[in-house]
C-alpha cells in the first residue's frame, strides 16, 4: 500500500488479515481450472484478431513494436474477463473503455501528489479524509458507472451462466450461500477487484510476451524449436500442455521478472541469520537481483530454457525465482496469465516467424529505476553483510535486505538513517 488509494483499500493487493482471506477465499474458485477452461474460448477470440491484425501488418513489410500489439492484446482480454466488456483495441484505440482504463494504468512518479507521499508519509491520510486519490477520478468514475450499468443488464439479462471475473463476483450477491463463496462482495469490492485485475494482469502479459518474442528472434533455433511444438490446432489442453512454450515463458520471466521486488509486512518481531525484524517493518525482497545471482543460477544472464526443463525445475529453490511472488499471497492470477500468454504465442509463431530489424537492441536495458534496485544482499541473502542493514525511513520503517551504503533509501528513495544491529537473543 503506497499513498492514497480510495477505494482500492478494497482490493486484495491491499487488504488485511481476514479481509483478504475473506476476498481471496472467493476470488480462488473463479481461477480453477475449469473456470480457465471455460475462459479458453472467449480469450481465443482475442487470438484470432491478434493474427489477423499482425497479418496485415506484415504485409505492409514494416517493422513492428510488439510490445504495443501485445498491449492492446492484454487490454482486450483483462477487459473481457474482468469488466465483461468486449472492446477491439487493436483496431480502436479511441474505444473509451481503452481510454479510461490505460488512463489508469498511466503513473506519473513525478507526480505532485505522488511526490508528496514520498516525502511526507504523514500527509496520506489526511488526503485519505479528503477523498484524495493517485487514481485519476474521471478513470474510477467510468469504470464505477460502467460496473454499475453491467450489473443492472444482467439482473434483467436471460443469459443464466458467464464465465467472465465480474459474473463471478456479482453471483456472489446473489448466491452468497454457494458453497463456491464464503460472502457477498459489495459493489465497492467488486469494483477494486476489477481495477486490480487490469493492474495485475495488463502489464505482465504484455511485457512478458514482448520479452518472450524478443528473446525469440535473437535466437532463431529455440524458436523453430517452440514451433515444431505447437503445430496443432490449440486448445485450452493442449496449449495448457505444452512443455517447450513453459519453459520458454518461465525463463523469460526469469530474465525479465515483471515485479523487480517484493514487499510483505512482518506480523511479529522476527530474528532471522542475526537480523533483527521489528513488528510492521516491511521487507522487500529484490526479484530481480535473485534471479540474475550466479550463486543460484549459471550463466545466469543466458537464455537458456532447458533450466525449466522436468528433469531441472525440480532442483529450483522456490526463494529465488519469484516472478508470481510465493507463498499464501503469491499471485492469484498466475495460472490465468500463463494461460492468455501461452494462447498468444501459440497462435502469432503458428503464422508467424520473427527475427531482429535493424532497429532491434543487441542487449534489453532497463532504464534508471529498476537498476537502483539491482543491488546486494544481507545476512543469510545473497550479498555481503557490510553492504546494507536495518534502515529508518523518514516516515516509514524498512528493513532492507539489499541497500547499498547511501543515506538514501533505494527502495523508496526518502533519506535514511542506520538502525544499530539488535543481538541476537536466545529463543525462549
């Protein structure tokens, strides 16, 4: 949670203790595995139209960013499933459903207000009180009237059965005593819910598949390799099976994890390898520098699919390849990601081959922000113990497990000051 979030205090990125077991309770039946087979075909759709469009495309004999198509794509399906809307992006950025929502999804870190909370903590609640939000009120307001129009066309619709997010959450009201949920949610819920979803999923879906063709095209032989693969008809089946596709996809969100880091509040006073871990610190977990360590991987900056291979993942620590987060709050939606980015890929290299343009990086670099985040490690983490410890953020306490000697905080860039190691006390 990071300054004012109106109504998103709702979502369950956000919520807390039996809240979120509450919201995640019944928001788990809705990614089973038969709700996903269902989705298959409407996200299918999307599939087609994607191929078409990059048809055209090539026919011009241009080249093409990837990373918007696969954007309009991931907007397409994280739309249709969590709103139930059904809008074209590829061929109608003006839609403005497309609009409002990438208006969202827009967060300028120089933001005034934004600004404002990085320096002065304090004042988020005070912005709280005056319905104050970094979400851009035009945007919450469209979707808020929009979920509320959807909701009323359904009561009176005679279509019984959806499989879209937001039939599930609104059966919830209705069937409140399905054995498939544990409460009703309000419509502010649902509301936050949704919103998340297109946070969640738009940006990791199409930055990942963008990742995935790039890596690809700079290495013609594993994708002829994919290809051979995949030459049959999809379907939600045999797309969920095919090997090769998962091993290509995990090692690209190996290369390119999507969340460069991690945040999770400690419940309790905690002591780990001598660190001492206060109750409500927050600890961040650097993604990014555990999965480029060559303590944990060889040839960590290669890409080399066969690490993801059945006779390899096996011997994978799971603390050091976190792409989806671990653990009871790890990401909901990973199976529902796994699923549109497979769908995506198998249909665009069944008709498509890609290959480098003059225009074409030889290396992807990230750009200043997350390479302030790729530093060491402490105590019992990768990374020499002399180069970080418990710091006190103006405002906010962390304990970082990977700040380098600065008195500024490289996760949250607010100045700092040394917290002294507490010893180490004997378990009662």
């Amino acid at each position: 949670e990071f300054g004012p979030v109106g109504i998103m205090h709702k979502a369950i990125s956000v919520s807390k203790d039996e809240e979120w077991k509450s919201i995640r309770a019944l928001l788990s039946p809705a990614f089973s595995s038969g709700k996903l087979k269902e989705m298959f075909s409407i996200i299918e759709q999307y599939g087609d139209i994607l191929v078409k469009y990059l048809r055209r495309e090539a026919e011009k004999g241009k080249p093409l960013s990837v990373k918007e198509v696969f954007g309009a794509y991931s907007m397409d399906v994280i739309t249709s499933m969590a709103f139930g809307v059904s809008v074209d992006s590829l061929n109608n950025s003006k839609d403005p459903f497309v609009e409002k929502t990438k208006k969202l999804l827009k967060i300028d870190l120089f933001d005034p207000l934004l600004m404002s909370v990085v320096l002065f903590p304090f004042l988020t609640p005070i912005y709280e009180m005056l319905n104050i939000s970094i979400f851009p009120k035009d945007s919450i307001a469209f979707l808020k009237k929009s979920v509320g129009r959807i909701k009323k066309k359904r009561l009176h619709s005679n279509q019984k059965h959806q499989v879209d997010f937001l039939y599930l959450m609104l059966n919830s009201q209705n069937n409140s005593k399905d054995k498939e949920f544990h409460k009703a949610l309000s419509d502010i819920e649902i509301m936050a819910q949704s919103i998340i979803l297109i946070f969640g999923g738009y940006d990791t879906t199409c930055s990942t598949l963008a990742s995935a063709l790039y890596l690809l095209a700079t290495h013609s032989d594993i994708q002829k390799k994919l290809q051979e693969e995949i030459d049959a008809p999809p379907n939600y089946d045999k797309v969920m099976e095919i090997e090769y596709l998962d091993m290509v996809l995990s090692e690209t969100l190996k290369l390119y994890p999507i969340a460069i880091r991690l945040e999770r509040v400690c419940k309790q006073d905690v002591e780990m390898n001598d660190v001492f871990i206060p109750k409500d610190s927050v600890v961040m977990i650097p993604v990014y520098a555990l999965q480029h360590d060559s303590q944990y991987w060889p040839e960590p900056e290669k890409f080399l699919p066969e690490r993801f291979s059945k006779e390899n993942k096996g011997s994978i620590n799971p603390y050091v390849y976190l792409p989806f987060g671990y653990g009871p709050r790890n990401c909901l939606g990973m199976r529902f990601a796994f699923m549109s980015m497979k769908l995506a890929l198998t249909k665009v290299l069944q008709n498509f081959s890609f290959q480098p343009c003059k225009e074409t990086h030889s290396t992807l670099e990230f750009t200043e922000w997350p390479r302030l985040i790729y530093v060491p490690a402490v105590h019992g983490f990768p990374g020499p113990p002399e180069t970080s410890g418990s710091c006190l953020c103006l405002g906010r306490q962390h304990v970082h497990m990977y700040c380098a000697r600065s008195s500024q905080c490289l996760c949250c860039f607010r100045l700092v000051l040394r917290l002294p190691q507490k010893e180490s006390r004997s378990k009662p």
